[in-house]
C-alpha cells in the first residue's frame, strides 16, 4: 500500500515481484488490463441478478437524492478492501484491516 520514499529503504517494492502462484501452480502466460473508470464505465455498470454472483473484484455503485444537503457519511464496515468514488471525485482507499 504505502512506500518508504527515503533513506535506505528508497526501493522499497510493492507490487508482483516474483513469481504468480494460484493454488500451488505457477501462473504463466497472463496478462493484466487497464480499466479505465470514468463516467463511461461506471455509467454502464449492471446489477448483479442474485447475491450467489458477489464476489471479490465487483464494482458496486449507489444513487442517492437528497432534497436538501446535509452532512453526511459513507458506512464502510460490511467491506473489506477497495477505494470509493462520489461524483468522479476520488475519497481515496480503505481496508478493514486499518490505515
């Protein structure tokens, strides 16, 4: 998540560094994509047609209207990892496991 950007932890690496595993097998010749989260997409997202299909790597999007504006907050207990958009603005990331 974070990196160290000073002294002698400087390259400090994140991300896939070494070999893939999924249930003890190397995974070779995969690719990854860009998705691009803009109006479009978010725009074009469809609702799952049962719970059985959640799962981790789902995009889940709400509409609120209010009549009025008042203060307000996102509940992000029942969620475990992810970042949170309101109106393409980015309130940055959370994990249920902390800061």
């Amino acid at each position: 998540m974070g990196r160290i950007n000073f002294g002698d932890k400087i390259n400090d690496r994140k991300g896939l560094t070494d070999k893939v595993f999924l249930e003890g097998k190397e995974v070779l010749n995969w690719n990854h994509y860009v998705i691009d989260l803009g109006s479009d997409f978010i725009n074009n997202l469809k609702p799952l047609k049962n719970q059985e299909e959640k799962r981790p790597g789902f995009f889940f999007r709400a509409e609120v209207n209010l009549k009025n504006n008042y203060d307000t907050y996102i509940d992000m207990s029942n969620f475990i990892k992810g970042v949170t958009f309101v109106n393409d603005f980015n309130l940055g990331r959370y994990w249920n496991k902390g800061p």
